[in-house]
C-alpha cells in the first residue's frame, strides 16, 4: 500500500486552493519596482505628472472647439456661464469667455483623453514612467480600482471617468482664476490681454490637481506620491499653457492667442 506524504497533500491542497482564486482585471495594482521610484526623480516627475493629468492640462482646448469652433462652424447658440451679469464693481461675473459650451466639452474631451492616455500606457510597468496607466495603482494605494467611485465595470468607461474629473477640475479653475481677473479689474478687452499671465494659468492647473488628489484615489492619479511633481509643473505650467494659447490662436481655435 502507497503513502501519500502528508508534505504532498498540503501542496494538492495549495495549488488547488490558488486554482480557484478569481483575480481582478488587468488594470488594478501593478507591482511597484523598489528601487524605481519615478516620483521621487524631480526630472521624471514633473513629466509623470503632466502624463497623467494631461487630460486637465489639455481641456482648456477642448474648451475651445466647444465653445468657440463648434458653434461657429454649426450656429449652434453659445451661453454663457454667468448670463451676462454684472457686480457691484461694474464688471462682469466671469464674462463672455467662460461658456457652458465651452465648460462641457473641455469636460468631455478631458475624458477621451483620459481614454487616451490609458491606450497609450495600458499594462505599462513603473519603469515606463512618465508613461504609467492611470488606471493602476503602481503600489501606493492599498486599495484596488475596481473599489473605487469611479470604477463602472470597464476599463474605456473608468478611463473616461477619470479624465471628465480631471477637465471639469480644470474648467472650474479657470472660472475661478477669471472671477479673481475681473474683480482685480484684470478683464480681457478684445485682443488686448489681461495682463494677468498667473491668474491665466495657476487656478486651472491647481485645481485639477486638488480634484485628482481629492476624487481619483487608488489611482495612481491621486496619490499624494506626485505632490513634488505638482509643485515643480506649477511653476513651468504658465510657459506651457502660453505655448498651448498660441497654438491654438494659429490653428484659429482662439480669438487670442493667451
């Protein structure tokens, strides 16, 4: 008579027990590398961070086709945010350049481009940084996706999520930063600018980070890991969204180009 040894059945028992485990889809916690930390490397992070929020730092110009190329091209009627209304300085509330329009498709396109950039990053290990997926976590959140919010039950959906969170932070920073402009007398006259570069650019930037830290945790988007890249883009956040101005001022995407 054959004995099993009892070291045999409980390594039976193991494989059959890891067997029937069920394991979450492929874009929760990927397994971050010890001795790769890319948000620690104040070259890398800044890039990590404009990765990952690029749906934010991007929907000012999808703001632009909704509020200004798409009407002109269909005749759709633009409305704006605060219905023309005016305080009690003589100025208006937000003025003609905050819209719903342009509200509600710089949220939209920030969404299909967090859609985007998870295509792009979509498996990608930490050692692809500043190109990680924003749909993981990359091992600085206990937690998985699939716990969070957000999460809807797929990847294109959750991505789309993410990146309308990120464009509506940006959307409300920048009417923000045009409050502060207008009732500090700083208002856009035609082509003649605010000569306000910082309420231009800080408001929209900081607040799609504060939305991130705030709404898009266990993602890595929202892990307080990135607040040092935050702080370094903040600062070279206003050459960037001049540079992204002018462009679109060229492509005829704005009336001016800041």
């Amino acid at each position: 008579m054959n004995i099993t040894p009892a070291g045999s059945i409980f390594l039976q028992i193991f494989h059959s027990h890891n067997r029937a485990k069920v394991h979450p889809p492929n874009f929760t916690a990927t397994v971050m590398s010890s001795d790769s930390l890319p948000w620690d490397d104040p070259l890398i992070a800044p890039l990590l961070v404009l990765w990952l929020y690029l749906p934010g730092y991007l929907s000012n110009t999808a703001a632009m086709l909704g509020g200004k190329w798409i009407p002109d091209l269909t005749g759709i009627p633009v409305f704006t945010i605060d219905g023309g209304r005016v305080m009690s300085d003589g100025n208006r509330v937000l003025g003609d350049g905050k819209t719903w329009n342009g509200l509600i498709g710089g949220t939209i396109g920030g969404g299909l481009l967090g859609v985007l950039t998870h295509s792009i990053s979509n498996g990608n290990s930490v050692d692809s940084a500043p190109f990680l997926d924003p749909l993981s976590t990359y091992g600085t959140n206990s937690s998985e996706i699939s716990d969070a919010w957000f999460y809807f039950g797929g990847e294109s959906v959750t991505a789309f999520t993410i990146g309308c969170v990120l464009g509506l932070g940006c959307m409300v920073g920048d009417s923000a930063g045009s409050f502060v402009k207008r009732r500090l007398g700083h208002k856009r006259e035609g082509s003649v600018s605010s000569k306000a570069p910082l309420l231009d650019t800080i408001p929209f930037a900081a607040s799609a980070f504060v939305f991130g830290q705030f709404l898009l945790a266990p993602s890595i988007v929202g892990s307080s890991e990135l607040l040092m890249g935050m702080v370094v883009l903040l600062l070279a956040t206003p050459i960037l969204h001049r540079s992204f101005n002018i462009i679109g001022f060229r492509l005829g995407l704005k009336s001016v180009p800041y």
